[in-house]
C-alpha cells in the first residue's frame, strides 16, 4: 500500500488555523507546467495565493489538487495548484506556518531529513543570509 502523504493534511490543518484565529492563509507555490496560476503575477517561477475564504471562492483542499476561483486586477480565474507543489502556506499577519520540501526534493531525501535540512538553514534561524533582514517564518514540527 502506498504510504499517504502528510502534506495536504498539514496544509489543510493551516488552513483551518488562520481560519479559526481571524488570519489570512497564504501559500506560497513553485510554478511548474501542472499548476494553472495568471502569469503575469509568476515571480522568479513562484506565486504567493491568498485563500482566504474572502479571497478564494469554492476552495477545495483535495489530496493531490488545491483548487479554487479567484479575481487577479478584477477578472476571475480558475487556479488550480498540484499539492506537489506548494512550498509553504502560512498565516499573512503572523508569518507563521510551514514550509514544505518539493515532491523532487523529496525522492532523494527522507521526509523527516527534509525537515532538519530547513531547520538547519539559516532562513529558519530568523536572518536572511543576504541580507541580514528578521524573518517570521518558523519551523513547526
């Protein structure tokens, strides 16, 4: 039997958190040729969604898909993401979450190694390398 992923349950598990502490959930996803996102919002091959239930209407947190409609600059799109694909959701006002290795990533390494690699990196630590800035996101195991 193939083995679940945990990750659409944790982002589910987020999801309900912001929801339940009046916070805006935010996903921060990796653009690859399966995921349906506006283009011209695509920085650096990422996009940052906001799926608030303000924000996203008829939301869906399927196992393998996150879809949804939302307006970018006034029009509706349909969005539809891979769960592969998502690299962290968190809470906009707090930037509390969780931070996800990609699929990819994840052939080559055990799933709790992909955890003590970002634990291990200096984003987690509170500083950007580059720049020295405070960083808010946290690790949550």
């Amino acid at each position: 039997m193939k083995e679940l992923s945990t990750k659409p349950y944790l982002i589910r598990a987020i999801y309900e958190w912001c929801s339940d502490s009046g916070l805006t959930p935010y996903l921060s996803v990796k653009v690859d040729a399966q995921t349906r996102v506006p283009d011209n919002f695509v920085k650096d091959g990422e996009i940052i969604l906001n799926i608030s239930s303000d924000a996203a209407h008829h939301l869906t947190l399927g196992n393998d898909l996150i879809q949804f409609s939302a307006r970018f600059s006034g029009v509706s799109r349909e969005i539809s993401v891979p769960v592969g694909a998502v690299q962290g959701i968190f809470a906009k006002e707090t930037s509390q979450g969780v931070l996800f290795t990609l699929e990819g990533d994840v052939s080559t390494t055990p799933a709790d190694a992909g955890i003590e690699e970002l634990a291990k990196s200096p984003l987690s630590k509170g500083t950007s390398p580059s720049t020295g800035d405070k960083r808010r996101f946290q690790i949550v195991k």
